[in-house]
C-alpha cells in the first residue's frame, strides 16, 4: 500500500511502503548513500523510529543491505517479531529481475538514473542474485542485516 511518504532532511525518498496501519518503511538515498528508515503513525503523523544508511557500492553489480525492525509496539521486557527491509541499488543495466537465495522475487523501483531492489519479510534475506532479460543469472551477493529497534 502507498501512502503519503513521511519525510526525511537529509535524503531523497526513492519509495515509502506501509506495511501496518501504523508503520512504514521509508527507501532512501543521499550522496554516495542508500538507507531505510522505519516510521510510526502516532495519531495523524509519522514518528522515525530507526534508519539503517549503507554505502553506495561502486564498482558492484548488485548492492544488497537490510534492516532489521520490530514488528507491533516495541515492549522492553517481550517476545518481540521483526520485520526486515532487504534493499539496494542495481548497478548493472542487464539485471532485469531479483530473486533472494529462497526465489522470493523483489520489487523494482527507480530514482532518476538508478534503479533499487527492496524485499520485505520476517525472515533476513541472506542472498540475491540478479537475472537478465533471458532468466540467466549474472550475479549474486550476499548482504548485511543491521538491527533497528
């Protein structure tokens, strides 16, 4: 579901998602930077409640990073779920499509002369690989999970 994005200072918002009523992923990018920043709706507005930045990675055909967030109200002393936001810039124009290691296909979206990749799901993406037009696959990476709260 799209929503109005909830805004940043200091980045360009490539995508906002809204996962619940009440929270939301925001993609983002800056300089030589990429991002996801988590939001809460607290009665009409979003409240930022964690970001994750990434290097831009030159010189890499696909870049992957994830973060990682808690599901629901955050609660000190519970058994908390998460949700995870794999995400990261296509720097190679044949990759046509992303599947994670599981197959699981990703959604692509574009800012300007970039394109990104982004999977959401409870469990961290460990692995993506890029395919051409054909259904050949000609890269994979693996990423790096950082812990929201």
């Amino acid at each position: 579901m799209k929503i109005t994005p909830p805004v940043l200072d200091d980045g360009t918002t490539i995508i906002t998602e809204q996962w619940t009523e009440t929270q939301a992923f925001l993609l983002f990018e800056r300089e030589d930077a990429y991002g996801v920043a988590h939001f809460t709706k607290e009665e009409k507005t979003w409240r930022e409640t964690g970001r994750s930045s990434f290097g831009g990675g030159k010189g890499k055909e696909l870049v992957f990073g994830a973060s990682k967030v808690v599901k629901g109200e955050y609660e000190p002393f519970g058994d908390p779920s998460y949700l995870t936001v794999s995400a990261g810039p296509i720097n190679n124009g044949d990759i046509m499509e992303v599947r994670t290691g599981e197959g699981k296909e990703a959604a692509i979206v574009s800012s300007g002369e970039t394109r990104y990749w982004y999977v959401i799901g409870e469990e961290p993406v460990q692995q993506v690989n890029g395919y051409d037009k054909e259904g050949e696959r000609l890269t994979t990476t693996v990423g790096y999970v950082a812990e929201g709260f």
